[in-house]
C-alpha cells in the first residue's frame, strides 16, 4: 500500500544513512586528506589532477552503467537488490579507507572510485522506489522529505567527524590523521545500518512477467535500447532533462567548488568545513519546506525559485569578501538546495511512466553524473582566462539561466499523457 509512513520512513531512511558518504567523504574531508596525506611529498597540482581524475573516472563508470542497470532492474523487479548490492559496495569501500597507509594514494584512490560507484549507482534505484512508497498527489513532499532526512542523517554524522577532527582527544585518538580514518569507518557503518530499513519496509511493485537471469538481462539491454529512442521520441522528458542538466550542473558546480573557492580568496579552511556544515542543518527544514510548496504551487515554481536563489549566490559569491559573508551564502543556499533537487526529482516522476522509472532513472542519474563536469570546466577556463576566480564562480549563472528557459518550455500536462500511453504500450 502506498502512503504508507512506515514505507515512507524507511525508503528515507536510506537517505539518512548514505548522505553521509556526500558529507563527510567526498565534500568535507577526502579531498584534503588525499593532499596532505596519501599524496604527501606530491606536487599540489599533481595530486589535484589524481583526485579529479578518480572523480572523472568514477562518474564516467556510473554514467555507463545507470542506464542498463535500471533496464535490467525494471525488468527483473531487481531495484532493492541493485540498492543492496551497490551500498554494501560503497560501504565496504568506505571502510577500507580507514586502513589506507599514508602516501598510499593509488589504494586511496581506487577505493574512493569504487565507493562514489556504490554510492551514485545505490542512488539511481533508491530514486525509483519512490513510485512504489507514494501516489503523485503526495510525490513532491516525500521527495523533500527523503532530501531532509538526508541533510539530517549525513549533517549529524558529520557534525561529530568534524568534532573528532578539531579535538581528537575527547575521543581518545591520537591525532587529526586518525580521527579522519575514523571518521571514513563510522560513514561505512552508518550507511550500513540505515540501509536495512529499506531492504526490511518497502515493498517493491513486481513486473508482469518474470525469467531466468540471462532472459532478464538480455530483455534489460533490450528494453534500454527502446528507451534511447523513446527519450528521444519524448520531447517533454528530453528537454526536461536538457535543462536539468544545465541547471542541476550550475547547483553541482557550486557544492563542490565553494571551499575550493573560499581558499583561492583567502578564507579560512576550517571555518569553510564549518560553513558546510551550516549548509546540512539549514537544508534538513527547508527541504520539507520545499516539499509543502511544490504540493501548493508546483514543482516547476519551486524549482524556479531555487534558481532564482543559486543566480543571486552567484552574483554575491563574485564580491565576497569575509567568513561572515560565506557563511551568510551557505545559509541562503541550505535554504534552496535540497528543495532544487527533490522538486526536480518529483517532477520528473510526473512525465515518466511508472513501469520504467528506475530505467528512466537511470538516465536521470546519468544527466546528474555528467553535471558538474561542464561547470567546473567553465569555472576554471573562465578564471584562467581572466585571472580571476571571481569571474570564474560568475560564469555559472550561465548555466542557471539557460536551464531555467528550458524548463519553461517543459509542457507537463503532455508529459503525463505521453506517460500514461507509454506504460499502455502505445508509445
């Protein structure tokens, strides 16, 4: 039965646990930790370029898969299984950080590639479930709700990281370098834990027709081949995820650049970390905010607002000059974050038919994966052009905009139609 808090509540809780991993590992400490200790003696520009390039090839693997997993999976009625298998990977991963020796960034590198995988490819399946947790007239608060959960899960875990981190000695270790390969142990063990209740609650709607494993997959790779001509016969869902994936690239862009950011213009790293932290607890009640909101004004005008915000944040990011002030941006962009993401992820459950949402997921997850490559690209070609880093954070309102006049022209109320005659069999 869908509407079911109990479902509802477990499906979030997964978001609870694996938001962890977004805080503590890839935004908050693994960056600086892959510098300062398994790329020890490495030149800085060296290391940067090993680091992004377990980024890139971590993407570029999950961009790959998304789409024919998800074809398999609708098939199979497999998508708890794929969220299990993919977060006991990532979990596993994330714990064999913790006995990673020091200038060991080869090992580092591999098992935060394999963990991002866990991570990303987990959140492809996790997002389809939610057909199965919700009706429509109820997607766009469970969504915020599922982002909230999130901010609250990874930001209280992080919350104590950063505390084991800045006094280590309240925990009984022995330095900053070992508090932060505690810290990498408790996200594996926290993402573990807060899986279970998926695994346990939600129940999965079953296809019509099931199959031996080789039948499952070559009807999968099928299946994903009338979906690359679908989505382009779908205009609605095609230009759709064009502006989300400008967009969505200019909110990435911004995550995972502003501490960069605020140390090229002389911010304090420690106080960025902190200022990231504000983010998670902000983003926990504006979410569920978000998600009254798309339920009384639509998910296109929350979305719309979101934007709005990033656009401003861009616009104060390029005359910033103090801490107050950074912190200032991460409370005004805790506000619209998670409400951008979950708005847009309960929109697009409007224009897809529901038998194939994790295969449509899966090139969701994809248009995802491939933002914030575009961005940053434009930010650092931008900075380097001009020589200045303010200009290069400016040029991400290009992104905003040009998503947000896509967007305009997403005709919903053909989306849904378009769905309905493709779940008949008529598309």
């Amino acid at each position: 039965m869908k509407n079911n808090w109990k479902r509802i509540l477990a499906w979030s809780l997964y978001d609870f646990g694996n938001s962890a991993y977004a805080t503590t590992v890839i935004a908050g400490f693994f960056p600086v930790f892959f510098k300062e200790y398994w790329s020890v003696g490495v030149n800085v520009t060296e290391s940067t370029f090993k680091l992004g390039l377990a980024n890139s090839i971590s993407s570029v693997v999950v961009v790959l898969l998304a789409p024919v997993l998800g074809a398999i999976a609708d098939r199979g009625g497999a998508r708890k299984r794929f969220v299990a298998a993919f977060a006991l990977m990532g979990c596993a991963m994330t714990i064999s950080l913790f006995f990673v020796g020091r200038g060991n960034w080869i090992m580092a590198a591999v098992f935060f590639v394999a963990g991002t995988i866990g991570f990303s490819g987990g959140n492809a399946f996790y997002d389809s479930l939610i057909v199965d947790v919700v009706e429509e007239d109820r997607v766009d608060f469970v969504s915020a709700f599922g982002y909230s959960m999130g901010y609250l899960g990874g930001g209280l875990l992080f919350a104590v990281n950063v505390l084991m981190v800045l006094k280590p000695g309240l925990f009984g270790l022995a330095d900053k370098a070992q508090a932060v390969k505690v810290s990498f142990l408790t996200v594996g063990i926290w993402w573990a834990v807060f899986t279970v209740p998926l695994l346990l609650f939600v129940e999965e709607k079953k296809p019509p027709r099931g199959g031996s494993f080789i039948r499952t997959v070559r009807e999968g790779f099928g299946q994903l081949s009338r979906t690359f001509r679908r989505v382009r016969h779908l205009k609605v869902v095609s230009l759709f995820l064009a502006g989300y994936w400008l967009y969505i690239d200019g909110v990435h862009t911004i995550i995972r650049m502003a501490i960069d950011y605020g140390m090229s213009i002389g911010l304090d790293s420690n106080r960025l970390i902190l200022a990231l932290l504000v983010v998670q607890f902000v983003g926990f009640p504006a979410a569920i905010v978000f998600g009254k909101l798309g339920q009384k004004l639509g998910p296109r005008t929350g979305i719309y607002i979101g934007i709005t915000v990033y656009v401003l944040m861009t616009v104060w990011a390029y005359y910033l000059d103090s801490e107050a002030e950074f912190f200032g941006m991460a409370v005004a962009i805790g506000l619209v974050q998670g409400g951008i993401q979950s708005l847009s992820r309960s929109f697009y459950t409007r224009i897809i038919p529901e038998g194939q949402s994790a295969e449509f997921f899966g090139f969701y997850n994809m248009v995802g994966k491939f933002a914030a490559v575009l961005g940053p690209a434009l930010v650092g070609w931008t900075a380097l052009a001009s020589g200045d880093p303010r200009k290069g954070i400016f040029s991400i309102t290009v992104l905003l905009i040009l998503g947000g006049i896509l967007l305009f022209f997403v005709n919903e109320e053909k989306g849904r139609e378009m769905a309905r005659e493709m779940e008949k069999g008529r598309v």
